[in-house]
C-alpha cells in the first residue's frame, strides 16, 4: 500500500484532491451528524461547489505547473547540453594547445640538447687540440731541455777544458792570443796590424799596431797572471790575502818590466806599448787594489788593457788610422773634387739645354693641341650643316683664316 501511495503524495495535485475529498466526508458526516437544516445543507452545497471551482483552477494551475516543469526540465537539459558541449570545446583546444606546447617544448629541447651537444663538441675539441698543443710544446720544452742539457754537458767538457789550458803557461799565453786576435780583427783594417812581428832586437811581439808616425808602430803583448790571482781568491785569512795580493803586484811589475825593455825601441816602436789582460776580474781587481801598480805602469809607457777597453783602444786607433789615410789621399781627393766640379758644370749645362728642348716641345704640343681644337670645331659644324636638295645657294662654312 505504501508503494502505491507514495506517487499520489508525490504529486502535488493528486495531494490536493485527496484532501478535498477528504473535506468533503468529514463535511457529510458533520452535517448528517448534526441533522442540520436544508439551508445549511444549501450553504454546504455552495461550499462544494466553490471548493470545486478551486479544484478545477488548481488542476489547471497544476497543469500550468507542471508544463512549466517541462520547459524549466528541456532548458536545463540544452543549458546542460551547450555546457558539456563548451566544455568538451574547450577540452579539445586545451588539448591542441597543450599538443602543440607540448610539441614546441619538444623542439625546443631537442634544440637545446642539439645546441648543447654542438657546444659541448665544441669545448672537447677545442680542449684536444689545447691537450695536443699543450703536448706539442711540452715535447718542444723537453726537447730544448734535452738540448741545453747537452750544451750544459759541453759546456762542462769546454770550462774542463779551459781549466786544462790556463793551467798551463803556454797554452794560457795560446789562449790570450787568441782573444786578442779576435778583438783586433774585429776592431781594425787587416793591413793595419802584424801577428808575431819580430823586431829588430829578435823579440817577437804579439802583434805590431801600425800607426802613423808619430807615435808609430806599437806592441801589444798578452800576459795572464792566473797563479797569482788564484792565489789571491783563494786566501782564506787576512794574511794570506795580503801576501797574495802583493805576490800579484810582484807578477805585473815584471811582465811591465819585460814589456817595457823588449817591445819600446826608440826609432822603432811607438814611445810606448800594451799590456793585454784577457780577464776582466784581474782587470778589476788590479784597479781596485793595485792602483800603484798601474801608475807603475804608465810612468814605464806600459798600458794595461782588458778586453773591454782594448777594444775602446783600438777603435781610437781606427780612428787615428783613418785620419792618416785621409792626410795621405787629401792630393787625389782633391783631384777628384775637382773632376767632380768639371761634371756638375756639364751636367748643369746639359740640364739647361734639356729645359730648352722640353720648352719648345711644350709649345710644339700646345700649338698641336689648338689645331686639334680648331679640327673638332670644323668637323663638328661639317657634321651639323644641312644638305638640302633644293639646289639653292650653299652657305660659306667656314672664314679660310680660322
């Protein structure tokens, strides 16, 4: 029973008559309960009959309502429609553009990983070949190494060697020879100087400078005076320094002395000559602590030279011998000076004849020009005249003096 009830209380017009009749019973039985009148019964019948009129307006205001229904039920279901139908638009181009976001995203990582991949390529191999030049360089390095290593080698056979020389007088004098052979061909003419000339006394100088006279040809002879100068480094006391030293002044004295008497011949040699020592630090220290020494030496016309100022010396020389050479050649100098005043008076008077020629052949060419000038001008009047057919009178051209 319950199910069956359930749609008429649902339904709000059937809701509506059971409850009228509902009214209608209990109104009957009141009435005949009560045994009323027939005015009442009227009343009660015009009652109904107004309750009626209203069940029939709320049927139709049911059906109204319920028609209503429908409409608002197929609105929703459009609205419901044309929303799902938006939303699934929507979706759709969400999806696109997420697709082609997605897409783009893809390009451009491939790109960049692409672009990543070149500049990576890029730094590996800009870092081999940095490896390979680093590697390169570093074999240079190893091999340049290698090669000092030998000089170094050499280098120690050689100061083995020079040991072995200055160890000994003759190969000591040999190798003061040689320095000052290197220094003197380097500084002056090779006819200018004389290895091992022999004087008139049999003395044999080293070399013979020779210069003009005065001051004449002059000697210069090598001496070294290693022992007494290692003697001198090596002291290790005071006392042994000042022996030393004092044993190195007694060794120049007497290679001043043997200089002086053997290479200064009056008539013969300059009134002078060089002492030529081939080390600097003798050179030095003889300055340095034996300065009377050395003035010992000039007042014996004994100068003593390293190679250093040797080379000084010897430039005042070159200089010396050409100042003798130029006195010896000022007659053919003049000579030639002359011949040369005789060419420059030639080549002047062949310039002005040459100025002559190129002045008439400048107005040779401006009178050319004008007659090529005055030739176009005919020419181009010959090629504007008209030539008529009508046999009529010709019009001069041109004036014959134009």
């Amino acid at each position: 029973m319950n199910t069956v009830l359930a749609p008429l209380l649902e339904d709000p017009a059937a809701l509506g008559l059971i409850l009228g009749a509902v009214a209608l019973v209990l109104l009957l039985l009141s009435v005949i309960r009560a045994g009323r009148s027939a005015r009442v019964t009227e009343a009660l019948a015009r009652e109904i009959r107004r309750m009626g009129g209203d069940m029939d307006r709320l049927g139709e205001g049911q059906t109204r309502l319920a028609g209503s229904l429908q409409t608002v039920s197929e609105t929703a279901a459009q609205t419901q429609l044309r929303v799902l139908q938006t939303v699934e638009s929507r979706l759709a181009e969400v999806q696109r553009q997420m697709g082609e976001r997605l897409a783009d995203s893809g390009v451009r990582q491939q790109r960049s990983i692409s672009e990543m991949q070149e500049r990576m390529q890029e730094v590996l191999n800009g870092q081999t070949q940095r490896t390979a030049t680093s590697l390169t360089q570093l074999q240079e390095r190893l091999a340049t190494i290698d090669r000092a290593q030998d000089n170094i080698q050499k280098l120690s056979g050689d100061v083995l060697s020079l040991q072995d020389i200055l160890a000994n007088k003759q190969r000591r004098g040999a190798f003061g020879e040689i320095q000052l052979h290197d220094i003197v061909s380097k500084a002056l003419p090779a006819d200018s100087y004389t290895w091992q000339a022999t004087l008139s006394t049999g003395a044999r100088a080293d070399c013979l400078i020779h210069l003009p006279d005065p001051p004449g040809p002059i000697v210069v002879d090598a001496k070294f005076p290693l022992e007494a100068y290692e003697t001198y480094v090596a002291a290790q006391t005071p006392e042994e320094a000042k022996r030393a030293l004092s044993g190195l002044g007694q060794a120049v004295r007497k290679h001043i002395r043997d200089i002086a008497q053997k290479y200064i011949l009056d008539g013969e040699t300059a009134d002078g000559a060089l002492m030529f020592l081939p080390s600097e630090a003798v050179y030095a220290e003889l300055h340095a602590r034996l300065s009377h020494v050395v003035r010992e030496g000039f007042a014996a016309r004994v100068w003593i030279v390293s190679p250093t100022t040797c080379m000084a010396t010897l430039n005042t020389m070159r200089a010396v011998l050409k100042d003798a050479r130029m006195r010896d050649q000022a007659g053919a100098i003049r000579r030639e000076l002359g011949l040369l005043h005789g060419d420059l008076q030639r080549l002047g008077d062949r310039v002005g004849n040459l100025d002559r020629h190129f002045e008439l052949a400048r107005r040779d060419v401006e009178q050319i020009r004008t007659s090529a000038e005055k030739a176009g001008r005919r020419s181009g009047r010959l090629h504007d005249f008209d030539f008529d057919d009508s046999g009529g009178d010709t019009p001069a051209l041109l004036s014959a003096g134009e």
